[in-house]
C-alpha cells in the first residue's frame, strides 16, 4: 500500500477518533449543561442559533428575552449580529464574553505588542527563525493563541468545556473570514477535548502550552469578570497539575506553563528557567534545545 494510501487511512482514522470523543464529552457534559441555552438577540440570527444549539447538543431558546421566564438557566449563549456571546444571567452587569479576534484587545496586541520581543515569545522560543506547532492544551478565550499565530506559529487549541469550545469555534470562524487576520487564523486548528487524556491527538507539537486556571488577586474588571463568569462555569483547574506529565511526554522541545507570580509551579516541579514578568512568569520546561535555523 502506497504512503499516500497509509496516510490518508490514518487521517481517517485520527478523524474518526475525534468524532467519537466529541459525542463522548457531548454527553458527559450535557447533563452539566442543563442550566445553559442558546438564544439570539435579532430574529435574523436564529438560523445561526439553532446550527450552534445543534452542534454543541445545547437547548435551543429561541429569543433571549425568553430566558426571564426560565428559572433554572444560569447562563445564556446568545448570537448577537452574528458574536456568540456569553452571558451569566444573574450577574447581568458583567456584560457578555465573546472570542474576538479581529478587534478591540486582541487586534491592539497584534499591531503594538511588541512582536518577537514579548515575554511569551521568549518562553515559547521564537528565535532563529523558529516557527513551532504550539499546542495550546488549555485554550479558554484562545488570546494566547491568537498571538502565537500572528507571530508565525502553527497553533492547535485544545478545550476540554463544550460552552468555551462554542465560543472559540465562533471567534475563529469569524476571524477566518475577515481578509486582515485570514491568514493569521487558518494556521490555528481547535480540537474539543480534554488535555489530561487526550492531548496526543495534536499531532507532533513541537512546544506544549499550559495556563491553566487559578484563583486570581487581581482587582481589574478585565480580569474580574471573566474570572467571575469561567469560575462560576467551569470551576478551577483542580486536575491542573496532572497536565504537566503528559504534556513533558509529547513536546518535542519543551512546555510553558504560565503563572501567578504568587502561584508554585505547576506539580511543584521546578522549571528549567522562568520568564518573570509583572504579575506573572511563565515556567519553561526544556525537553530539547531548539535548532538554529
């Protein structure tokens, strides 16, 4: 049999692996998500809607303003004009959380963060002309993401929580078709899965990205409100340090692991060097030297 024959059949395979575990954390997590529904805010967008509400084996609603008449939702993934957006519906005043990866923080970290001089860049090892396939194992809102890609990397996410793999799926679908960032988002991949079993399904990374979740001292409303939304929905990375051994495994030259400054390392392991910035640092786990191109 032909390599062409081989590699085609193992693609199948790979995407028939991925089809299953995505049924599989569908429902696992749908009795979890009982207390969230999809919604729109136009009635132009209900099209839109009803396909995520299929897609995520989510509850359709239908227009939001229906979600003051059902007791038990805590939390509403409403389309407006086109954003997937989620809302904590007994916390309005937070606002909505939405992936935006064209404009606002993200666009102004693109075109003024400092390029290949930035803290991540350092620690991810972006130098010589390095272009590594990063996998970022805990996503969230894909920030991380977005700017390893901007800076050259190809970049698959991975995110375990079906209402964050919603949203990230929306963001990058939008950024896909939007001519200044295009490229930029084709070269990130999302798989819906959960890292701590399932992290070899990113093929061959060469860097493995960890940030997972931790209680935050912060006091700034950026960080307030999404760490007050994600904490209410997803909880804390409780199982956050057993990422770090599979994580050791599959990356070809090392793992980052982002943290509170305040925060020990990742499985109280210690890093082969830290990157220490304002509030954070990230740990860096060296597997293998990175070549000079």
């Amino acid at each position: 049999m032909s390599d062409k024959h081989l590699n085609k059949k193992h693609l199948n395979k790979e995407f028939l692996h991925k089809e299953l575990l995505h049924k599989e954390l569908l429902n696992k997590d749908q009795a979890a998500s009982s207390n969230i529904a999809v919604a729109y805010v136009h009635s132009s967008d209900s099209e839109q809607a009803k396909r995520i509400a299929k897609k995520w084996h989510l509850p359709y609603l239908g227009d939001s303003k229906a979600a003051a008449k059902q007791a038990n939702l805590r939390f509403l993934l409403q389309v407006n004009e086109q954003y997937l957006e989620l809302c904590k519906l007994d916390e309005p005043k937070l606002g909505a959380i939405s992936v935006d990866f064209v404009d606002g923080a993200v666009a102004h970290r693109r075109k003024f963060g400092g390029g290949r001089g930035q803290d991540i860049a350092k620690a991810i090892g972006l130098k010589h002309g390095f272009r590594p396939h990063v996998l970022d194992a805990t996503a969230g809102l894909g920030r991380d993401s977005f700017l390893l890609a901007s800076l050259g990397c190809q970049v698959t996410m991975m995110e375990r929580m079906p209402i964050v793999a919603a949203l990230l799926d929306d963001g990058l679908a939008r950024a896909q078709l939007n001519s200044e960032v295009a490229d930029i988002a084709n070269n990130m991949a999302l798989i819906y899965a959960s890292s701590l079993d399932n992290m070899a399904l990113a093929a061959q990374p060469d860097i493995v990205y960890l940030d997972p979740m931790y209680p935050h001292r912060e006091k700034s409303a950026l960080v307030k409100k999404e760490m007050r939304v994600f904490q209410s929905l997803v909880g804390e990375d409780l199982d956050a340090d057993n990422l770090l051994a599979p994580a050791l495994k599959l990356a070809k030259y090392r793992v980052v692991v982002k943290r509170p400054n305040y925060a020990p390392p990742l499985a109280d392991k210690k890093p082969s060097m830290s990157i220490k910035m304002k509030k954070n640092r990230f740990d860096v786990y060296v597997n293998l030297a990175i070549p000079k191109e």
